[in-house]
C-alpha cells in the first residue's frame, strides 16, 4: 500500500484534511499526518517510507530526500516551489510538482485588499483616494495576474500587462491592454502588481532602475516573492520619492529601516497570507492529493517543475 505523508508546520483546515483523506483512502493509500512540526528531525522521521508526500511552505532538500527511500513524487499545495530543491529530486528520481491556479482568487483579493487600505489611508480617518481610473500594470500574466486583472477591472481601473509568453490577443480579449517591454509598463503605471517567480533571471530584477520610472502617486504591489526585490534600490527610491509605496505579503529584510523612516508608506503582512483563505487551502490541498493519485495510478506529470 502506498503511504502518503501530508507535512505541514502551517496544517491545512480540517476540511481540506479531509478531502485530502477521501481521495488518497479512496484509492487505496495510507494517510499520515505531521502537523505542526518543530524540528527537521521529525520530518526526516516521518518521509522514511513514504511514497508521496504533500507540502505547503515546508523545506524539502537534499537532506530530506535523501531520507525519503521510497518517495516518488513531492506535491507542493501552491503555485511556488522554491522550498524544494528540484536538482535533488530530478537527480534522485522524485517527480516534484505544483498547484498552479488553486490559491489564484485568494491571492488577487489580497493584492486588491492592500492596494485599497492604502489608497484610503490605512482607514485613519483622513481623505484618501480611490482606485477608479487609476492605472494598474501586472507584471506577469500568469494565473494570478488574470485574477488581478478581472478584479481591477470591476474596480474601474485601466489594466496593462507585460508578459512575453502571453499573446496580445489573449490579454486584449480580457480588456488588458499589451505592453511589450516591461519598463514601459513601469513608465505607464500607477500601481504594479508583482506576480514573476523567484529565478536566477528574477531575483533582485525589481529596484531602483525601474522603480523610479513609475509615475507620480506610485505603489508597488508584492504578492510574489521578496527575493524578486532588490532592496538596497527599494530603500533609494523610499528615500528620493515620497510619493512612493510599497505593498507586500512578505515582510522585506529591510522591514526595520522602512518602518522606522517611512510611515503611512508601506504595508506588509506579518506572513506570506495570498494563500490563507478557507477556499484556497481546500482547492491547493485536494489538487495535490488528486494529482498524486493521478501520478502513481496513470503517471499524470502534468504538473512537473523539474523536467
């Protein structure tokens, strides 16, 4: 019987327990859970004979997988997947994959939710803005940045998006309008909503250079990943434009010198939150099992990432 291991230090909701326990009991698995774990000695512990496993934020490298005899396959519930070290799993024959498009929604509102606390002041009482009219550019139109799109929309904002792997025709049919090269989508926004990956190509990409191309009234919005960011160029921007803000699900490694020099500017959540909601936890949760099944029985690898 193959045993599947859900590892989580951040647990999934009840509900999305048992889903997940439905679909790998209906296929004739054994269930385990670790739940709120402490230390990567109890991880190690618990992967030693399992086939499959399922994770959200939890780290799964070398280390781990080295102890996992019998892994086959690592689900990550999420559309992120730098928590596993993909060169490891390729090298020692586990297939990794991802969630993409579960936690989509639930990312999108957040993205919004911040951008509207901000506009209004962070609800302090005095006269803020709206977000009618304004413009917003989605860097990346992957799932989320369709999300974010259609909910901006509804706001009555005037939606741009750079993305070279998306045809302009795909974008002009959700009424986004194409730009083609992404310092032109910086030039012509108000608002950006960050929703590129962390890689080599990505990482620290979004600093001063572009940044300072954003027109007055600029918000930069991370629901990305914080290594995206190059900092020391975020801090120069705080510092040389006052009208600037930044927004993030990510508290950045330079929350302290923000935060002490440039209030009223910047909102980051005290966790990465695109994620948790009761919806999104339930659909990320029950794909992961699904696709797992759907490997061991049929060997889907629809979802790989480390081909």
């Amino acid at each position: 019987m193959n045993k599947i291991l859900v590892a989580t230090d951040k647990p999934f909701a009840a509900s999305a327990v048992n889903g997940i326990r439905k679909i790998t009991e209906d296929a004739g698995y054994e269930l385990r859970l670790l739940e709120k774990y402490t230390t990567k000695a109890e991880l190690l512990e618990a992967v030693a004979d399992v086939e499959a496993m399922i994770i959200r934020s939890d780290i799964v490298d070398a280390e781990v997988l080295a102890a996992a005899r019998k892994l086959k396959i690592v689900v990550r519930a999420g559309a992120g997947y730098d928590n596993i070290d993909l060169a490891a799993a390729t090298v020692k024959g586990v297939v990794a994959m991802n969630t993409p498009g579960q936690n989509s929604n639930a990312v999108a509102e957040l993205a919004l939710g911040m951008m509207v606390y901000m506009a209004r002041g962070a609800f302090n009482g005095a006269s803020g803005t709206e977000l009618k009219g304004k413009t917003i550019g989605i860097h990346a139109y992957g799932n989320v940045g369709r999300y974010v799109a259609k909910i901006a929309l509804g706001f009555g904002m005037k939606v741009y998006a750079f993305d070279p792997y998306v045809k302009d025709e795909a974008m002009i049919a959700e009424g986004v309008t194409p730009i083609h090269n992404v310092e032109e989508l910086y030039k012509t926004c108000q608002y950006i909503s960050l929703h590129i990956p962390a890689n080599d190509q990505t990482k620290k990409s979004i600093g001063k250079n572009l940044l300072s191309l954003m027109p007055k009234g600029a918000t930069l919005v991370n629901t990305a990943r914080k290594e995206v960011i190059d900092e020391e160029g975020l801090l120069a921007i705080f510092e040389e434009r006052p009208d600037f803000r930044y927004l993030s699900d990510i508290e950045p490694g330079c929350k302290a010198e923000v935060a002490e020099k440039y209030t009223g500017r910047f909102f980051f959540t005290p966790k990465k939150m695109g994620a948790q909601t009761s919806e999104a936890n339930n659909n990320a949760g029950l794909a992961a099992a699904r696709q797992i099944v759907g490997f061991l029985e049929k060997g889907d690898k629809t979802y790989q990432v480390n081909k």
